[in-house]
C-alpha cells in the first residue's frame, strides 16, 4: 500500500500554548507545533479526517517547566525507541508523528529529548 504524504513542503510552526491534563494532537494544526506543560499531560491524536492511502508527518516540541512532569499517551500508539514517561524541568523534547489511518494503531511515534533529559 502507498500513502500520500501531506503537508511535507513548508512548515506551520503553531504555539499551542500552556496546558496540562488531556490534549489531542491534531495533525490539522501544523506540521511543526510547540508545547508548554505546567503540569501533566496525556496525549492522543485526532486522525479521523484521514483518508485510507493519506499519511501525515508532524513534529510536536514539548516543553516542562517548573517542575518534571509526567507524560502519558495512548496505549495504542507504535513507538520507534522509547516511550517516555516524564520530561524534565526545562527540557525540551520532539515528538515525531506519522500518522497513516484513523486507528491508535496507526500512528507511529518517536521521542527525543533536547539537553539533559528522559
């Protein structure tokens, strides 16, 4: 199967601002998007607009600060390398998305932290 890879010229950099709590990540929103967390987070995506032969790539930058803070996401999710479980103080890591269907299942994700960091 071929998908059709959208979004992967030209990046909307989009600031979702401070949050905490639950967040759906829309690959709608832009291809790169930023992330403060002042308390814990618990991730999801919102892919139900996909087409079955759509794919697309995003990159979500997310920030801790004032304290660690514990990340958790859906138990659904394919992860390349390690899930993390908490983001340190300060640091900043990538999430890199690449979701290819309306399924938990197909969603394919990786994390890397930015400086000193889990």
């Amino acid at each position: 199967m071929s998908y059709l890879l959208k979004n992967a010229t030209g990046y909307n950099l989009v600031d979702q601002g401070t949050l905490s709590g639950a967040y759906e990540i829309s690959p709608y929103d832009g291809a790169v998007q930023l992330i403060a967390l002042d308390g814990d987070a618990s991730f999801t995506v919102t892919n139900s607009g996909l087409a079955a032969t759509e794919a697309k790539a995003l990159s979500v930058i997310v920030t801790a600060s004032g304290g660690e803070r514990n990340v958790t996401f859906d138990s659904d999710w394919k992860w390349a390398g390690t899930k993390p479980a908490a983001i340190s103080s300060g640091v900043s890591g990538i999430l890199s998305l690449l979701v290819k269907g309306t399924a938990g299942t197909d969603i394919v994700v990786a994390y890397e932290a930015l400086g000193d960091g889990t």
